[in-house]
C-alpha cells in the first residue's frame, strides 16, 4: 500500500524524487525515535504565537486555546497590516470562551516583515508558533521556527513551485531530526467521519476505487484584486498580500487555497498521489456586476482529469461565476459500490457508503455517526497537535501537506498551460514564484509587475506552455 507522506509513482521517478528533496526515507526512520521532549513551560501551558493575523488565523488562535489537552496561552501576535493585528487582538480577547487567555501586551505585537522572528522570540522550545500568512513566507517562518526549536501550527496550502515544495520537504526532516511536532491545515484528516470512512474503504466495502470527483462551485470568494489599483501610500506588494487569492506567487491562487481539501481527502481514500494530470479551464467574466474590472491571474472555471498509476482516474471540478449551481461535495466510485465523501462543504457531514453506483437510501450500507465533541476537525486537529507534544508522539504533517500542494500545483498548472504536467515534473519544476522572501522589507518591490494598465500577466494556455505565465517586463 502506498505511503501517504511519499510521492506517487515508483521506479526511477521515485529515485530522482528521493535524491531531490534530501532523503526523505530518514524521515519515516526518524519517526518512530523517541527523543527527549524539552517541555514548554514548568506550569504545563503551552505558549503560542500567531504570525498572520487574517480571519483563518483568528480562527485558527481560538480553536489553539480551546484544546482539552492542557493548558494554552497566546503571548505575541505578528502582522504586516496594524489594522489586521488589532481587529483579531480585539476578537480573541473579547471572546467569552478563550479571551482569559490572550496575553499580548502592546510591546508583543509585531508589525513588519520581521515580526515573525520577534513573536518566536517570546517562546520558549517545545511552545507552538502558528502560521496563517500567505503560503510564500511558509518556507521562511517554518526555518526560524526549527531554529527556535519550536512546534509549528501551519495553514494550508504550503507551496505554489518546485523550489519551494523541495525546501519544505528539506525543512521536514530538519524539524524531524529535533523531534518537533508540525501540524497542516488538512482538517479533512481529522474529521472522525473521514477516518472512519477511509478505514471501511481500505477494508474493501466498496471494492477497488475506480473513480472519483470532486466540486467546489460557487460565486467569486477570496480577496479580489481589481482596478483602480490602490490609492497612494498604500505600497504594491502589500496591496497584493492583502488580496493574496488573486496572485499565483502568494497562494497558489484560488485552486490552490480553495480545492486543495477536495483534492487531499480524496487521495486519501486512494492512498496514493496522482503521477500526472491534464485540465482546462477560463477567464469568463472578470469584472464585478458593478463594472469593476478584476486584474488578478486566476481562471473563473477549472477542470482538472487527474490520473493514478494504475489508471484510476480523479476529476475535479471548480467555478467562481455567480448564477451558476452551487456544488460542494466529494465521491469515491469503487467496483462495488460509492461512497458520498464529503456531503457539502470541505468535509462536511454525513459521511456514507452505498451499494452501487446511486447514493439511495435503500443502497446505503453505513453513514457516520461522531461523538458530539469530535464533530469539529479544526478542533481535533488540535487536539490531536497538543496531545502529541504533551505526550512526546511522533507527529509531522509537512511532507504529506506538500505531496497535497504539489498536486494542486500540477494540477493548476496544466490548466493554465494547456499541457499534461505530471508529479515529477512539478516537484522539479524551476520558476521561483517570489524570490527573495525572506529579504523582503516594507518598501521591497512586488514579486509580480502589473503592465502599463495596471493588469498583471494571466496564464495563456497553448501559447506560454513551459510556466504558468509570462512575466511583464518592465524598465
């Protein structure tokens, strides 16, 4: 059976893959070691921080200090954006439920591209640093965290190029060898519905998984770049980070962001990464109903075939264009029978197996039923987080949160190139996205530069077919 933290295929693409991104069988080695754990404070409370502090990374802040496992406290909060870190200070400590304990006095609130490092600095080893910035910077907080010696709490996605999928990967194993503790993102596996449904998929119930289709899709979502560009004092490249789904460099763009929980629970009921896929997809309407012109890089639909080693094929569908049918749902087709994966949302409940191909009531052969208090896997993923670093559990998430955003990375970019794209050539892809990040300052130009009228290179299928698209070339 395939191992879910290494990539697809076998042979010669395997070996190269292994020698790329710095052997990662070590990792797995590394896994089962105990290490002695350096404890995060002698009172028992684990001190966090939160670098980004966006509306995922509230989120994510509230369901740290909501965990059962013990103690948890917020002591220094990091932002680019001032008006970001006050609004989410102000809503975490208002809380009725966590705000006892939010301890961020004004001297631990962090404004700049360096924030990051002096929130980690207020930590101790063994405290937890979560990072909910854009996916560009994940590489660079994620280095000064090992460093630091600290657990890591990380959104998804993690990466949107080769170089940066093989640094991660690197990094994986260098917080392995200090037996830190790395949580991503991926709430879909630790929804007990999922676990469930993934073990009675493995034990057969719905025979060999021949089939399977994903669909996110609903009205324009995300933060919208559009014209007319931003007023004067307001510096490009942080109007780019404030509407980050609009470009490739800073999230991968909305496939990436958006799809990439469809995409990983359902290579998780295959337990496999797909080797190669091919796509389509289009800009239709990118302008608001009020005439505003929207000027950031992503498609408004994707269709993305993708195919397993041993033919399998996995679909997945995405459109951002208001008065079409919503869908939000995930199914696995097997020989016997089908499975409702996600019934709405990105894992969202009931989850169910059916006899046949028709999820009807008389074919239903199981539906999920969780506890009340493991309903929630953005809290269990927590859960499961602290209980590996109070308990000293081996726990990484990295390399399997990669092997998801390289597939997304393929995925996207066959679209936008109009050519089949495999694994490998992803992961080994050269172009470098935002070079330079981690010298990045407040008056730092943007990675990408918009044309004279102020639009930013979109992808041309068929036309730029080695990279996603061409950069403009400016004096």
């Amino acid at each position: 059976m395939l191992n879910m933290n290494q990539p697809p295929n076998e042979g010669s693409s395997r070996r190269e893959f292994l020698k790329t991104t710095g052997r990662l069988a070590a990792v797995s080695a590394l896994a089962g070691v105990s290490i002695p754990h350096v404890h995060a404070a002698e009172d028992n409370t684990i001190q966090i921080v939160l670098i980004g502090c966006g509306g995922r990374g509230g989120g994510a802040a509230k369901n740290a200090l909501s965990v059962k496992t013990g103690p948890m406290k917020l002591v220094a909060m990091a932002d680019v954006f001032d008006h970001r870190l006050k609004s989410c200070y102000e809503t975490l400590k208002n809380d009725k439920d966590v705000g006892k304990s939010v301890d961020v006095p004004e001297d631990r609130r962090f404004i700049g591209f360096d924030g990051y490092k002096k929130a980690m600095d207020c930590l101790k080893p063994g405290d937890i640093a979560i990072f909910t910035t854009p996916l560009a910077f994940r590489w660079v907080h994620f280095t000064y965290a090992i460093e630091k010696g600290l657990n890591v709490f990380m959104e998804k996605p993690l990466t949107a190029d080769g170089p940066t999928s093989r640094k991660m990967l690197a990094l994986a194993e260098e917080a392995n060898k200090k037996n830190l503790k790395v949580g991503v993102g991926l709430m879909s596996r630790h929804s007990r519905a999922l676990e469930e449904l993934h073990n009675r998929i493995q034990d057969g119930e719905i025979g060999d998984i021949i089939l399977m289709r994903g669909y996110r899709m609903h009205g324009p979502v995300g933060s919208m770049a559009s014209l007319p560009k931003p007023p004067g004092g307001t510096s490009e490249l942080l109007w780019q980070i404030s509407r980050f789904h609009s470009f490739l460099w800073a999230s991968g763009g909305c496939y990436n962001d958006f799809y990439i929980h469809h995409i990983d629970h359902l290579c998780w009921m295959k337990n496999a990464w797909p080797v190669k896929a091919q796509a389509l997809g289009g800009r239709h309407y990118k302008q608001s109903p009020e005439g505003v012109a929207y000027v950031d890089q992503n498609f408004d639909t994707y269709s993305v075939e993708y195919t397993f080693a041993d033919g399998t094929k996995f679909i997945m569908d995405g459109r951002c264009i208001n008065g079409c049918k919503p869908i939000y749902a995930s199914y696995a087709h097997g020989s016997k029978g089908m499975a409702i994966v996600s019934k709405a949302n990105d894992c969202g409940l009931p989850s169910s197996t059916y006899k046949g191909q028709n999820p009807e009531r008389g074919n239903m052969i199981w539906t999920s039923k969780v506890a009340e208090d493991e309903t929630d896997p953005y809290l269990n993923e927590w859960n499961d987080l602290t209980n590996a670093i109070r308990n000293d559990k081996p726990y990484s998430e990295v390399a399997r949160g990669v092997m998801a955003s390289n597939t997304c990375n393929m995925g996207r970019m066959a679209a936008h190139t109009g050519q089949e794209i495999t694994f490998d050539q992803m992961l080994n892809h050269e172009m470098v996205y935002a070079p330079d990040i981690e010298k990045w300052t407040m008056d730092s130009p943007p990675p990408l530069r918009s044309g004279p009228d102020g639009r930013y290179p979109i992808p041309m299928p068929g036309i730029v077919t080695n990279r996603e698209y061409e950069p403009i070339q400016t004096a």
